[in-house]
C-alpha cells in the first residue's frame, strides 16, 4: 500500500521531500558553518557568522511551513487508507472486533511519509555530510567512525527484527482482548499477557541502547584523542565534535525508520489476513 500511496500522491509528497532535502541539507551543514564562523570571529570576520545565521534561519523557516502543510495532506491519505482498509477486512468477512482493532494500523501508512521516511533522508543527508567532514578532518577519526557507525545499524537491524515479532503478538492479544470484552468473556489473563510482551519489548529496546550509547563513547574519546595530535583551530574542534554527535545522532533516527518498516510490514500482513 506504501507503493499506492505513492503513485496516487506522488506531485504532493514530491513537493514536501523536496523542501525537506533542502531543510535537511541546510541543517546538516550547521556544524561546518558554525566552526568556520567561529574561526572567522577570531580573526575578526562576520561574513561567516551571516552566513551561519541566514542558513539557520532558512532552515527554521522550512521547518515551519511543512509542519503546518504536511499534516494536511498525511491525514487525508490516513482516512482514505483507512476506510479503504475496512473494506478490505469486511469483505474478507473479519470479525468486527479484528477490523476495530486493525483499521488504527493505517496509521503507519501516513505516519510513514510524515515522519519515518522524512527521518531517514535526513539521517541519511546528516550521516554522509558528517562523514565526508570527518574524513576531510583526518582520514583516520573518519574511518572510526563509519566503521563504528556501521555496526550501530547493524545492531539496529537485528533489534528492529526482534520487536517486530513482539509486536505481533501484541497486536493479536488486544484482538483477543477486545473480542473477550464484547462476548463478556474473561480478559484478565489476556491483558497480564499483554504486559509481559511489552516488557519482553523494552528489554530489547534498552539493551540495544545501552550497546549504542557504549559504542558512541568510543566513537567520541577516539575522536578526542585523534584531533590532539592534528593541532586544529576552535572551529575545527568545534565542528569535528558536533559532526561526531550529528553521525551517531542519526543512528537512532534509522533504528525508528527501522521500526516504522517492520511497523508497515505487520499492518500489510494484519490487513491482508482473516
């Protein structure tokens, strides 16, 4: 259905990305600026700190406008989609209690163009301008930190697998749930079940962190190690960091594209089943 959407909306959605991608080109090219305005204010140069500034502002500007357009365009593909999908279930004849419960995973079609897909490109944007500055700072500190930012989505990727199958069982009890509740059945035991999947979840959610968060460290006392030995400027200190924290800031960015796609995935099977 994501491939539908696409095809029936693709002047609109075309026209926010593409707003999007200058929004995200501009803000990934903060840390640069802001390194070359600070060297500049030291030898008594403004022309970088305008430039800064103006980039900045634009980059506000963008964000502004999509915020209160996108919304608009997201949430008439969610009720169409959503309609669309009810008739899909009934005609299947899925018992009501399934399709009340169903129909909400539309939500994940709009949610995708909204805000996953649009996280990604500008995790995608950020990460290959934090890498090409990195490398050009010194080839070394950037491969580290590829290399380290390469593991980190692997990490991701396996993560995202295992919630995906927690979260299909979720899904299932609260069908059971809200069956039990409309035949006057008993629903205790259900909803404890219920709990414990939720917990099984955050346990994968917060070992994937506590790996991450260990490998960013490394990512950053490496780097600070490094740039002792190159002699750089404030500026390049300045932007060399806040590159390091922009790469590994994109990470949790593809985890939760990641989850959307598996989130996507188990709607297409839910909408497509009995």
């Amino acid at each position: 259905m994501i491939i539908e959407i696409l095809k029936e909306n693709k002047l609109t959605i075309g026209f926010i990305y593409t707003l999007s991608i200058l929004q995200y080109t501009l803000h990934a090219l903060l840390p640069f600026l802001l390194g070359k305005a600070i060297d500049g204010l030291l030898q008594d140069d403004k022309s970088n700190l305008v430039v800064l500034v103006i980039a900045n502002a634009l980059s506000i500007f963008l964000g502004f406008y999509l915020k209160r357009y996108d919304t608009r365009v997201y949430m008439a593909i969610f009720a169409h989609k959503a309609i669309k999908a009810i008739q899909i279930l009934r005609r299947k004849n899925v018992v009501p209690s399934k399709i009340a419960s169903r129909y909400q995973l539309v939500g994940y079609y709009s949610d995708f163009f909204e805000y996953s897909l649009p996280q990604a490109i500008s995790a995608f944007i950020k990460a290959m301008t934090s890498m090409v500055m990195l490398f050009v700072t010194n080839p070394i500190i950037g491969l580290i930190n590829t290399l380290i930012y390469l593991i980190t989505l692997f990490i991701h990727q396996k993560c995202s697998r295992l919630i995906q199958k927690q979260d299909m069982d979720i899904q299932h009890i609260k069908e059971d749930i809200v069956q039990n509740i409309m035949d006057n059945k008993e629903y205790e035991q259900p909803i404890h079940s219920l709990s414990k999947f939720y917990i099984k979840k955050s346990y994968i959610d917060a070992t994937n962190f506590l790996i991450n968060d260990s490998l960013a460290l490394i990512m950053h006392l490496s780097t600070i190690l490094l740039l002792v030995y190159i002699h750089p400027s404030i500026g390049m200190v300045t932007s060399t960091l806040m590159y390091v924290d922009q790469l590994y800031g994109t990470t949790y960015s593809i985890f939760y594209f990641l989850l959307f796609v598996r989130g996507v995935e188990n709607t297409n099977k839910f909408i497509n089943s009995d």
